[in-house]
C-alpha cells in the first residue's frame, strides 16, 4: 500500500510542482530505484528501505538534473522556433504564386474586418 502510494504521488509530482511551463516541456520522470541502484549503485536490500537521508539525495539529485534538463529543453525549444519563423519561412522557398492561401490573403486596414465566402 505505501508502495503504490509513493508511486502514484511521484506520478502527479510533475503535474503539480511546475505549474504550466513544465507541464509544457517534455521532462523525464526519474526512478528512485533505478538511481539508488544504477546510479549510487546501492544494495538492493538498501534501496528497498528507502532511508530518509537517500530520498534526500535522491530530491536534490532530481531537482540538479531537472534544471538542467529545463534549461536545455528551453534551448531545443528556442532553436526550434528560430528554425521555423527565420530559416524556414523564406519567401524565396516559398514563393507566393505556388501557395495558394498567400495568394489569397488581402490586405486589411485596423478595424476593417475580412469578408469570407
């Protein structure tokens, strides 16, 4: 029971910490298992106990790895756009006699709203 209790509270840890902005990126759910034996390379007999001090190591781990997974999600996120709107959306490429829905757009002053058919 506290096993499945700790499972499902790490599940909605990420919907709750972040707000919107980490809900939004892609962030990897960590393991305490997984660290406690792969990473710190503990017994597993340790790492079933789930000691106190190593779920203290574990939630400063996390949250080191998380910023910088944050901040470099942000990165990929940045060049992303920047590939898009700059580097992508070249109207040499892109010519409006062959894009049909450019072809049509008009012009339009503030406050004059566009007709549809």
């Amino acid at each position: 029971m506290r096993r499945l209790l700790l499972v499902s509270a790490l599940a909605l840890a990420p919907l709750m910490s972040g707000g919107a902005q980490a809900q939004r990126l892609d962030v990897q759910t960590m393991n305490f298992d997984l660290w406690c034996q792969e990473t710190q390379h503990l017994p597993v007999a340790r790492c079933d106990k789930r000691l106190p001090e190593d779920e203290a190591t574990f939630e400063a781990y996390r949250a080191k790895v998380e910023k910088y997974e944050t901040d470099y999600l942000r990165g990929q996120e940045a060049g992303a756009q920047l590939n898009r709107t700059i580097l992508h959306n070249d109207p040499v490429d892109n010519p409006v006699d062959k894009n049909t829905s450019a072809a049509e757009q008009k012009p339009t002053t503030p406050g004059q709203t566009r007709s549809t058919p």
